[in-house]
C-alpha cells in the first residue's frame, strides 16, 4: 500500500515506527485531508490495524470515525469503513475467538471491559446511536450491514442504556423493524439477532415490537426456512418470539388473538420414522416446546393460561403434542420437554385433562398414556429428568380435577380392581412404586397419590377402605396401616418423607382419616419417640414431618377416641417432648434449603435424586398449618371449647351465608331475567311509540283530507239545495225505494227458507218409499196396505210438483221485480244530473214522476199478491206435514207386525227341525227292530196333499190375521 509506505516512511527511511505512531498519523490524515480519497485510504487502514491495535485505534481515531459518518454520508464506501472499525474495537467477539485456551481465564475480564468502556464512550453523546439509527435506514449494503452489527455489539455491552436512547428516539424501534422485510438474508438473520438484543428485559420495547406486526413477520420467516428442519435462523427467531412473550400478558393477549397459536400446530408434525434427528432440529423444537410452555406457564395470570389452553385444544396443538409423546424413536429429551409441555398445557383445564385422560397409547391391548407414563416413573432404570416430568405431569392431570382424582382412587378401591389381571391400572403402579426397594419410586408414588387425594374429603374416606395384601396367608392390612409399619420399619430417609407427606395430605381436614390413624396404638408413641430423640441433620426433617403430622392429628381430632383426646394428647407432649421443643422441630420444615426451592414452583426440578424431598403443593399445607397447630399445642381445653363453639358458629355462618348467596344468586337470576323483559318492553314500548306516532301522523293527514271535502261538499250541497226542494214537493223520496229494497231482501230470505224446508220433506218421502218398496217385497199379505200408502204418496208428489211449479212462478216474479228495482235505481240515478242541470225542461221531470208512482204502486199491488201465495202455500206445507206424520206411523206399525212375523216363522222352523229329527230317530229305531220303513220319496209323494191342505190352512189363518189387524 503506496499510503501506508508514504505514511510509515517507506523500508529504506531507517527505524520502522511504532503501530501507535502510524496510527496517530492515520488519524492525522482522515482529520486534515481534504481529499475524499485520502480520507477513505486512511480510514481502510485504520480498520485493518483495528483487530490488532484495538486499544489504541479506539483511543486515538474513535472521535474521527465519529466526525466521519457525521461529514461523510455521501460516500458509502467510508462510511461502511469506518462503521466497521467501530465494530472491531467495541465488539469482543473478535478477541474471544483469537484467544487460546490457557490466555482465556486471564484475559476475559479485560475483553469485556475494554468493550463496554468503548461502549459507553460511543454512547455517551446520544446523538451518536440516533446516527447510527439513520445509517441503519440505508439501503446500501456497505452501510446497512455493519451499522447492524455494531448496533447489535453496542446492546450486548450496554444493553439498558442503548434501549432507553432508542427507545426516546423518534420513531427508533420502527426503523429497526424494516430489517426484517429486507430481502438480504444476511441483513435480515443479523436483524433478528439485533431484536434478541434490543428486547431483552425491556416490556416497553417487546410491546412496540410486537404491534409493529412482528409476529406475523418471525412466524413467515420460520415457515419459509421449514419450521423444525429449519436452520440456525428458526433457532434466532424463536428466541426472539421468547424474548417478546415470556412475562408478558399484553404481547401473550395480541398472540392469542392474532389467532398465531393456530400457526403453531405444523411445527409439532412427526412421521413415523423419527431416528436420526439432526442437532439443529432437536434445538428448533425444544425452543418450540418452550414457547408454547411460556403462553400455557403457572405463573401467568389464570384468564389467560386457561385462554390459551382452550386456543390449543380447539386448534388441534394439544392432540398433536400427545402424538409426539406417545410416539417412538424421539429423542430423550425432547421427550421430556413435551411431557413437561403437555403438564402445563392441561394443567387445571377440565376440557384438556379429559382429553389426555382418553388417550391411549399404540400398544397391543391399548393402555392409557396415564398409565404407560405411570409405568415409566415408578421404573428405576428411566433418567431421573424422565421421571420428574411424568410426576409433574400426573400432578398437572390431577391439579383441580376431581374427576380424574376420583377415576385414581377408584382403581385402588376392591369394588373396581381388575380380577383377571390382565391390565395394569394406575392404583396398582401407585401402590407398587410406594412399596418398592427404590427410595425415589416410593417418593414419586406417594406424591402423586397424595395430588389424588388434595382437597378432597370424599377421596380420603374412600382410601380408607384400601386393603393389602401384604403375604400370603397373613390377613390383609389397610393401606394407611402399611404407610405407618413402613415408617416404622426406618428405611431411607426420601422414603420417609415421602410418606409421611402422604400421610400429613390424607389426614389433614378429614376426622376420620386421624381416627383411624389414631386407632393404632403404635402410631403415637412411634412419633413421639421420632420427636423426642437428637439425632443428626439428616434427620431433623423426618422429626419436624412427625410433629406435623402429630400436630394435624391433635388439631382435627374429633375426641372420638377416648385415649386419644386433644388433652390427652397434649399432655403427652408436654410430658415426653416439651412445648416449645416441639414447635421447634416443627420448624424444621420451612427453615429446610429444599422446602425453599420446592416452594419457588410447581415444576419439580432438582439438580439430583438426593435433593428430591418436598413437593410444592405440600409447601403450601406448611405454610397453612404450622401457625394453626403452633397455637393448637398452647390452647387449653376451655380454649378448645371456645373454639369448637366458634367453629360451630362459624360453620352456622357459613350456612347462612351460603343459604343467602343461593338467594342472591337466585335473585341475581330474577333480575337479569326481569332486564331482559323490561328491555322486550322497552323495545315494544318505542315500536308502540313509532307506530303512534305514524299514525297520529295518518290521522292528521285525514282530518286535514276531511276538511277540505267538508269544504267542498258545503259548495257542493248550496248548489243543489234548489233542486232538492222541487224533489220533495213532488213526492219522489230515496227512503221509499230503500224500503222497497229492503222488502224484496226480505222475500228473497222467506223464498229461500221455504225451498229448505221443501227438500226436507222430499228427503223424507223418498226415505219413506224406498222403506215401503224393502217391506213390500216381503209379505204379499201386506199388498193392500201397500197400495193404499202409494195412492196416498203419489198425491203427495202430485201436490210437491203443484208447489214446485208455484214456486218457480214466484221466482219468476222476483227476478222480474228485480229487474224492475235495477231499473228504478238507473233511472234515480239518472234523474240526479237531470235535476242538477239548471237548463232541462220541467215537462220530463213531471213525467218521471208518474211513471215512478205508477211502478211503485204495481209493485206494491205484486207484493201483495206474493204475501197471499205464501199463505196459501204454508197451508199447503201444512197439510202435507200432517199426511207425512200419518204416512211414519202407518209405516212403523207394519215394521212391527213384519217383525213378529219373521219371528213366528223361526220359531216354527225349529219345531219342525225338531221334529224332522225325532222322526228318523224312530225310523231308525223301527229298521232296528226289523219294521218295513217306507222311504223318504213314497212318503213325499204321499205327503204331496197333506202340505197342499196345511197350505190352505196356512192362506186362511195368515187372511183372518191381516182382517184383524186393519179393524
């Protein structure tokens, strides 16, 4: 480089100076050249003497590289120069990647303070990140780039203090979001790892990020690289997405109702063969599990945890976590973390602790996946963080879940044990990781029992009926029995506590639970014995666990017992182990490292099997009673009866208040349903309203119509008033047409009912003859009646035809008047507008006159003539009403008399059958005493004139009886 020779002085110009002196010279020249290019040369150099004279280049040209973004913004080629000098002496990546091993531990806390030295020189004067932030908007890639990268290094060293300048600036996080649009890879990769840095710890900035729609954007580039198959990329992205989500529900709420939980279900997708993951993808999805574990975690507020659950479920994400847990080749770890993911995801959700209670795995029978992730914990040869996760899991499950509390105890009750053993159930893994020779199976097993039984006072009675087989031909022993002789037995000091957990979780808030533990004469003497000895540090937790559990028996003791009483019991304290000895072990528990950190979490997680020792459901049962049982042990009895009397009282309270929020609650219900009707009323009430108004409306508009016809008709009617007068004084009046009219109404209606009445009695004479035509062709001795009843009916016809003829002839008439009155009412009509014409002569008004009296009186003469032929025709009416009367009668005497006849003829048809019978029995009888018997045709034959004589006989009888009957 001919500069750097002219500048150092060439080889042949004597001692080579030193690199601070070539480096005070290259300042020199970028600050007094007034050439372009010379700056430029200057400030090459420079950068390439900046790796290995990082101190003095950032003592000695730090200023000028300033001055030079700040004079030189024209020339890219500089200004990328000098961004990247910068770059190498404020970052320590550099540094740490030349180091060698044995240099490392001396040097390390130099690199970082040089670092943040340089740092906090640049960024002293704020103007100089608001320059960078507009060097950052170029396009160029000379000057995008390495303004990237030594914003990125400036966050790293100074991180709280570089975010409070950007985030003052105008419209700072904005500018630096457009790097994620850039279509460069490099820009963009080197622009998420910049946000990682900008939104570390900072909520202010993670929510600006956030709505600056930086989901949206990290969730396309994840797509677009394949998700989990992705690259390094994916990793930076969604350590980005953590970085904005985690401990923060604003940016949580935009996530959930972005709807970009839906986006997530394609990460999780996992073919049948998952052998041979690659590292990166191992990385990529455990970060995955992670994010969903962020938006689903414990700490969050409880309304958006049981959100996002129910966004999970619903869209498919929890159905496909559970095929990633129960499928096979998946590494160990990933795994766990999806054990641990689907916990939270279910973890006090009914609707998701139902579903992964229905899951099976694809085993041959089908198990629950409970019971499979059961097998996994309780089996000493599966990694401790393995086994951590399916306990937390279970607690998950179980966590405000009494159904699935109550499906576990069931397994264990001997109602519902499976008799053929065939499948392994819950209950049975339970019971055989608390009874097994590894010390952490019986931990876990107790635990998770102990999360069965939590706040649930039903679930602790029915454990009581639990029994063991503990060998055979021994009886069976209770489940709470076998807890108490294991404890006794001083096995390992986790098995003990454990235990004892279990025990304190079952008695606590349940009587009968402590009776029954109280029943054995053992229990209380074994730990008052376990209270009452010194021992080492180690065993200092089981003592402060016994007094715990003694003080629980003594605090919910139902004095049931007479040898186990409060008092009693109490006594026995002071006597063998001494009060405030007592409160002392009992303190053990919360003062414990372990009891601290079991506290922190739901999550078990421990560095070693070792410090497995507390359960962090168990933490929050200390922390209630310890201070109950603590004033328990100092109360007397008259204290303990003003306390059961208070808790009477309180438990009466708590009646009415609950018999009162029922009321409320009903209440509640009346008013929001009163609301709702008053709203329906309301909103009828305004429609009423409207259509009031509409029609007052209407009505107005009618009133106003009426006035002006009113108007009108009053010209209208002094106009006529003339005419009118001349109408009247010669006699013609609308009202005598009108009575006319209604006259004719009138006769119409009579004609009309007498037509009805007429069909009647034809309907009654053809009844009558179609029953006289059946009787007459049943006797011919019945002839004679018969003709006189049809000469008789046929006059009726004869009269009913002379009525027909009348009463068309009176039709006629009508329908004649009829046209007659149409007539009179068109000639009315056309007499108005002759009356109202002034001009008409007076001559055809005098004529209608006359003509309309003399119609008026032909048809009154006619109306006349119709009153009288209605007269006569009711007569008629009359008589043939009587003559039909009298027709009835004759025809149901005659119906009578056929009657008795056809029953005379049966009667007589079995005489004869009778005798007919007789008579061939006594044949018979002669045939058999050997009489010639004539046979049937002889005697028929002979027989001939007999019948002909009997039939004679039979015509004059059946003529003497017809001669009675008509006298």
């Amino acid at each position: 480089m001919n500069f750097l020779r002219g500048v150092m002085g060439g080889p042949s110009a004597g001692p080579q100076p030193s690199g601070a002196d070539t480096i005070q010279k290259l300042c020199d020249r970028v600050a007094s050249s007034t050439l372009l290019d010379d700056r430029r040369d200057a400030v090459r150099a420079l950068k390439s003497l900046s790796k290995k004279y990082r101190l003095e280049v950032g003592i000695q040209a730090m200023e000028h590289l300033i001055h030079v973004l700040q004079t030189d913004r024209s020339d890219s080629e500089i200004i990328g120069y000098a961004l990247d000098t910068l770059y190498n002496v404020i970052s320590n990546d550099l540094e740490e990647e030349e180091q060698d091993d044995s240099e490392e531990e001396n040097s390390a806390k130099q690199v970082d303070d040089l670092g943040s030295q340089f740092t906090e020189i640049f960024i002293k004067q704020q103007e100089n990140v608001t320059l960078l932030l507009t060097l950052v908007e170029e396009f160029d890639f000379h000057v995008r780039w390495p303004g990237v990268k030594l914003l990125t290094s400036l966050l790293k060293q100074q991180g709280p203090q570089v975010q409070q300048i950007i985030l003052v600036s105008p419209m700072g996080v904005s500018r630096l979001m457009d790097l994620l649009a850039d279509s460069r890879e490099v820009i963009r990769n080197d622009g998420v790892l910049l946000l990682q840095q900008l939104t570390k710890s900072n909520a202010a900035i993670q929510k600006i990020v956030a709505f600056e729609n930086a989901f949206e954007r990290l969730l396309d580039i994840i797509t677009e690289e394949g998700n989990s198959d992705g690259g390094i990329v994916v990793e930076d992205c969604l350590l980005l997405l953590q970085n904005l989500l985690k401990n923060n529900n604003s940016n949580q709420n935009f996530f959930k109702e972005g709807s970009y939980i839906q986006r997530m279900k394609p990460w999780f997708e996992v073919g049948d063969d998952n052998s041979g993951w690659s590292a990166q993808k191992v990385t990529n999805l455990h970060l995955m599990l992670q994010l969903v574990r962020v938006l689903v975690s414990p700490t969050n507020p409880p309304g958006a945890t049981s959100s996002c659950q129910k966004a999970m479920f619903h869209c498919g994400l929890l159905q496909q976590l559970c095929t990633i847990l129960m499928a096979t080749g998946v590494p160990a770890d990933i795994l766990t973390e999806t054990i641990n993911t689907v916990s939270e995801v279910i973890r006090g959700c009914q609707t998701n602790q139902d579903y992964f209670a229905s899951v099976n795995a694809p085993s041959n029978p089908p198990r629950p996946a409970i019971v499979v992730l059961l097998m996994s914990m309780v089996n000493e040869r599966q990694p401790f963080v393995l086994r951590c996760a399916v306990l937390y899991c279970f607690q998950c499950f179980l966590y405000k879940n009494q159904k699935g509390q109550g499906e576990i105890v069931s397994t264990l009750l001997p109602s519902t044990i499976d008799a053929t053993g065939n499948s392994v159930s819950a209950g049975q893994l339970l019971c055989g990781g608390l009874f097994s020779t590894d010390s952490l199976s019986n931990w876990c097993a107790a635990v998770a029992l102990a999360h069965a039984l939590q706040e649930n006072g039903t679930l602790k009675e029915q454990l009581l009926r639990v029994q063991l087989a503990t060998s055979i031909g021994n009886p069976p022993v209770s489940l709470l029995q076998q807890c108490t002789n294991i404890l006794s037995q001083g096995s390992k000091v986790q098995t003990r506590v454990g235990l004892l957990m279990l025990l304190c979780t079952w008695l606590s808030n349940c009587s009968i639970a402590v009776t029954h533990f109280l029943h054995n004469p053992a229990n209380v003497p074994f730990l008052t014995g376990q209270i009452a000895e010194n021992l080492g540090e180690e065993e200092q937790l089981v003592q402060g666990l016994c007094a715990l559990l003694l003080g629980i028996s003594i605090y919910y003791n139902d004095n049931s017992l007479e040898n186990y009483r409060k008092e009693k019991l109490k006594q026995l304290i002071e006597k063998r182990i001494g009060r405030e000895n007592f409160i002392e072990k009992l303190g053990f528990i919360s003062k414990h490292e372990l009891y601290s950190r079991a506290a922190q979490k739901p999550q078990p997680s421990f560095s070693s099997p070792d410090h497995m020792m507390f359960d962090h459901e168990f933490t929050k049962l200390v922390k209630e009673l310890e201070g109950v049982i603590s004033k328990a042990i100092y109360k007397s009895s008259e204290e303990d009866k003003k306390e059961e009397e208070v808790k009477k009282t309180l438990e009466q309270h708590d009646n009415i208040v609950t018999h009162y929020k029922k009321v409320i609650r009903e209440q509640d219900q009346e008013l929001e349903e009163l609301k709702q009707r008053i709203s329906t009323l309301t909103s009828q009430n305004e429609q009423l309203q409207a259509t009031v108004t509409q029609q007052v409306s209407q009505i107005q508009q009618h009133k106003d119509q009426y006035n002006l016809l009113k108007v009108q008709l009053g010209k209208d009617t002094q106009h006529h008033n003339s005419h009118g007068d001349t109408l009247q004084m010669n006699g013609i009046q609308t009202e005598e047409v009108s009575k006319l009219k209604e006259e004719l109404e009138e006769w119409k209606n009579k004609h009309e009912l007498l037509q009805g009445q007429l069909k009647e009695k034809d309907s009654v004479i053809e009844k009558l003859n179609s029953s006289q035509l059946e009787m007459g062709a049943t006797e011919q001795s019945l002839q004679t009646s018969r003709f006189g009843g049809l000469e008789h009916s046929n006059d009726l016809q004869k009269e009913l035809e002379m009525l027909r003829s009348q009463i068309q002839l009176q039709a006629a008439e009508i329908s004649k008047l009829q046209m007659e009155n149409q007539k009179l009412q068109v000639m009315n009509t056309a007499a108005d507008p002759m009356l109202g014409d002034s001009g008409a002569p007076a001559a055809t008004s005098s004529e209608l006159e006359a003509r309309l009296e003399q119609e008026i009186k032909e048809l009154k003469s006619q109306v006349k003539a119709l009153s009288e032929e209605k007269e006569s025709l009711k007569q008629q009416l009359d008589s043939s009403t009587s003559t039909v009367a009298i027709l009835q009668d004759k025809n149901s005497r005659l119906e009578r008399e056929v009657a008795e006849s056809k029953k005379e003829q049966d009667d007589l048809l079995v005489l004869l059958a009778d005798q007919d019978q007789k008579i061939s029995a006594q044949k018979m009888k002669l045939k058999d005493f050997g009489v010639a018997v004539e046979d049937e045709d002889d005697t028929e034959s002979g027989d001939q004139g007999d019948e002909d004589e009997d039939g004679d006989e039979d015509e004059q009888d059946e003529n003497a009886a017809v001669c009675y009957q008509e006298n």
